[in-house]
C-alpha cells in the first residue's frame, strides 16, 4: 500500500503541466536523436543535461526530460534500423535482421508500427517492474562480480552463434572480428598502445559510429547501387502503414517474454541493451522453431529485440536509483546531471527526496504514454521515406553518414577508416557474414576483456573464480547447450 501512495505521489509531480511539456519535448527530441545513426542515448542525454541546468530546472524536471530523451532515443533507433538498415545506436542492431527485409518487403511501415508499439510494451512491462521489484532486483544485482559478468558476455557470444540458423561459422567469425578491432587502442590497465600501428589517430581505440557507419551505411550504399544497376532488390511499398490486431496476436507472447527478460538484464549494471535484445532474438528464434522465417522478415524478429532494449532502458534505473551504480553509459551520465543538484543517488534516496524518485518513476509511464502517440502518427511519414528515390537516398544517406563520423573527431582519417570498414562490410555481407555479430563483438569486447582482467587480478591469475558461483557455473551450462544442442537438432533434422 505505501508503494501505491509513493506512487500517487510521483504522478503528482509528472502530471504537472510543466514536466507534462518537458516529458513531451523530450520523448520527441530524444525520438529524432535516435533515428539518426551514431548518436544513441548517451549523446542525447549529455548534449540536454548542461540546458537543463543552464534553464534552472528543479532536479525533478530536469531527471523527467533526460529520462523522456532516453526513452525516445530507444523508440527511434529502430526507425533508421528499419528503412536504411542502420541502427540508430547498439541496441537497434538486432532489429535490422528482420526489419529490413520486412521494408524490401513492402512492409516497412508494420515493422515501423508494430516495433513502436513493443516498445511501449517493453517499457511499461518494465516500469511497472521498477515500481514492484527494485529493492530487490538490486540486491540480486550485487550478486553479479566480474567473474559472473564474464560468464555472463561467454553466454552472450554463445547465443551470437545461434543467430544466423545454418552459418554458426560465419556467425563466430563476425564475433572474432568485431572482438579483435575491440582491442585496437590503449590498454587501461598497462598503458600499452595495442595494434595501433603507431598511428595516433586510433589510440583511443576504433570509435563506435566509424565502425557501425561503415559497416551497415556505407555497404548498404554499395549494395544499394550495385542493386539499381542491376534492377534488383528495390523496396516495394505495399501503402498499409500500421499493424493489425492478428499481428498484434502474433506476437504477443513473444513481446512480453522480451520485456520480462529485458527488464531483468538491465537491471544489472553494464549488462544493457545490446545484451538483452540479442538474447532476446536467439531466445524467440530457437522457440519459433525451424520453419520460422527469422532473418527473412518474420515481424517477431522485430517485436522481441524492441521490447527488450527498451525493457532494458528501463531496467537500467534500478541500479542508479537504489545502489547509486550506473546500469547504462547513459544512466552513468544522468547521475552527473544529478551531481549538479548535489544529489546521491542510492538507498537513503527513496526516504531523503522520495518526491523526486517517485516522480521520475511516474515520468516514465507517462513519457511512455506520449512516445507512443507520437510516433504511431508518424509511422506514415517514416514510412514515405521509402518512396524516396535512390538518386536522392544514397546522397542523403552518405551525407548523415558522413557528418555524423566527422563530428566525433574532426578528422579526415575518421572518414577515410569508415570507408575501409564499408568496403570490407560490402565484401563480407556479399560472402554472406553477418554484421550484427560483428557489432556485438565489439560493443561487448572490451567489457568482456576488463571483467576477465578483473576477476583474475582478485586470486592472482587463478581461473578458478570463473566457475565458483552458482551464477557463473549457470552461465557456463547455457553456454555449452546453445553451442551444442543447435547443431545436433540440425544433424537430426537432416536425418530425418
């Protein structure tokens, strides 16, 4: 009962006429920053929060719209993921297995539609886990050290494998590649530059918009020209902009699966969502069966990674809220915005500003709320950018591309690596390697490699603190039944 009136409470302060303008302005700037690929949440969020504080925000207003940004950063990553085949940030990665080739399919605007609406699931399915569970999730939280973190990414490469049905090989080597240009850079630990080549220009490692812009913008470019000379592939626009109630029905089960799981994984701090929505993915994959279409447009493949990284988003609160941890790079962030306030985060927070917490939680549903009505009108107005011909698109595209690597450094290798990662994008996707393995990879790589250094520096090197606990040697099981069991169901499957 006492949750029920914090909760009221917190609906007081969200459903003030002014944080009501500020979640809404939020939800719709965060919308546009995560529809342009390479700036996610993170940058969203910190490019708000010194106006926040410059325009003199109470603390409230101010968590309401850097919270509002990264919802609707979350909402808009799938749309450029969908209609280019370009995440908006890491999370989107794995909604550009199915939507896409619903949009060459003349669906782009159910994928639009149908994923805008998971999402609003994913994200009160989440909420509303905040509001019941936070104590204790956070606390269960504490039970993940570095050695369970690094079971944790294994178990994450292990479902990598499973993504691409029969080419777990190809699959394994994208991860290899995307796990070896993760170390590309300074080491944190020794100080030792590592395949650098003694260029200056990569000491601080390959960036991540130079290598998901090459990667998916620039190689879809090639293959989007080499498709117009050859009169193939181009997208077909079917005119039906929502989804309907069948569709809805149809992925129901697997929607609210992704969210639960999603929810639970941002919950643990660092974990996020590029985590839950490959996990996601492979999880309704191997439930969908083999004569599933996953890969091929089935909208289930774009429902279920949704939900998740926006269940996540959610989920990665609660570490903030009640440990004073950042679950997310962009939570982290949003902590500094409350340093501004003189304001600490964790436990004593809930009884020192229980107005403030409360009412960030009641924000989120109702930014929720707003998300949804914003972007299930537009849905035609993305959609329309399929009707866009190719000799306007691919200028377009390569111009966002190419300002948005520019912006990170200011330099002209930045644009010159972009365009060797597209050409071996190109190369790779025509050999028919898959891509989202390969982000994975490198997203993932170097908190892998800092939680194995962790959990090794804590018994001087004995490996042993990698399978101690119950977690870790849960992790390590699921592991080796997803490499096992999928190729022995495809052996007998053949047999049969």
């Amino acid at each position: 009962m006492d949750t029920l009136q914090y909760l009221a409470t917190g609906f007081g302060v969200a459903l003030t006429l002014n944080n009501l303008m500020v979640a809404a302005i939020g939800a719709l700037v965060g919308t546009i920053v995560g529809m342009l690929p390479g700036l996610g949440p993170i940058n969203g969020v910190a490019i708000l929060m010194p106006l926040a504080f410059a325009l003199k925000l109470p603390a409230e207003t101010a968590l309401i719209l850097l919270a509002a940004v990264y919802m609707g950063c979350e909402f808009g990553g799938r749309i450029s993921a969908i209609l280019i085949n370009v995440p908006g940030d890491a999370g989107a990665i794995m909604t550009t297995l199915d939507g896409y080739p619903m949009a060459k399919k003349g669906l782009g605007g159910v994928a639009l539609s149908i994923s805008a609406w998971s999402s609003f699931i994913g994200s009160f399915i989440a909420t509303c886990g905040i509001v019941l569970f936070a104590p204790l999730l956070a606390r269960w939280a504490l039970a993940f050290g570095p050695a369970e973190y690094f079971a944790l990414m294994v178990f994450a490469f292990a479902c990598i494998t499973g993504l691409m049905g029969d080419a777990p090989v190809k699959a394994a080597l994208a991860a290899v590649i995307g796990l070896a240009l993760a170390t590309v850079g300074l080491d944190s630990n020794s100080g030792v530059y590592r395949f650098t080549g003694g260029d200056v220009h990569l000491s601080d490692g390959i960036q991540f918009i130079v290598l998901v812009i090459g990667l998916f913008s620039i190689s879809e470019i090639l293959l989007m020209l080499e498709q117009h000379f050859m009169n193939t592939g181009l997208i077909k626009n079917t005119g039906r902009a929502l989804f309907n109630l069948k569709e809805v029905a149809y992925t129901w089960w697997s929607t609210i699966r992704s969210s639960v799981l999603g929810f639970v994984i941002g919950v643990l701090p660092g974990a996020g969502a590029t985590i839950a929505s490959a996990m996601t993915y492979t999880l309704e994959k191997r439930l969908a069966g083999p004569d599933a279409k996953f890969g091929e447009g089935d909208i289930r493949g774009v429902a279920a990674p949704e939900a998740a990284n926006n269940a996540s988003a959610a989920g990665s609160f609660v570490p903030m809220l009640t440990l004073g941890v950042p679950g997310s790079g962009t939570t982290a962030v949003m902590m500094g915005a409350l340093a501004l306030y003189n304001i600490t985060p964790g436990p004593a927070l809930f009884t020192q500003n229980p107005a403030l917490v409360w009412g960030l939680i009641a924000s989120f549903f109702v930014a929720n709320f707003i998300l949804l009505i914003i972007n299930i009108p537009l849905v035609g107005v993305f959609a329309r950018m399929l009707q866009t011909p190719n000799w306007l698109l691919v200028p377009a595209i390569l111009a966002v591309s190419t300002v948005g690597v520019y912006s990170v450094h200011a330099t002209t290798f930045d644009l010159v690596l972009m365009s060797v990662f597209g050409v071996l994008g190109y190369l790779l996707r025509k050999q028919g390697v898959p891509m989202a393995p390969l982000i994975l990879g490198f997203v993932l790589g170097d908190m892998m490699e800092q939680n194995l250094r962790r959990a090794l520096s804590i018994t001087n090197g004995e490996v042993g603190i990698l399978y101690e606990s119950t977690i870790s040697i849960g992790l390590w099981v699921l592991s080796a039944l997803m490499l096992i069991v999928p190729p022995l169901l495809r052996l007998r499957r053949r047999a049969s």
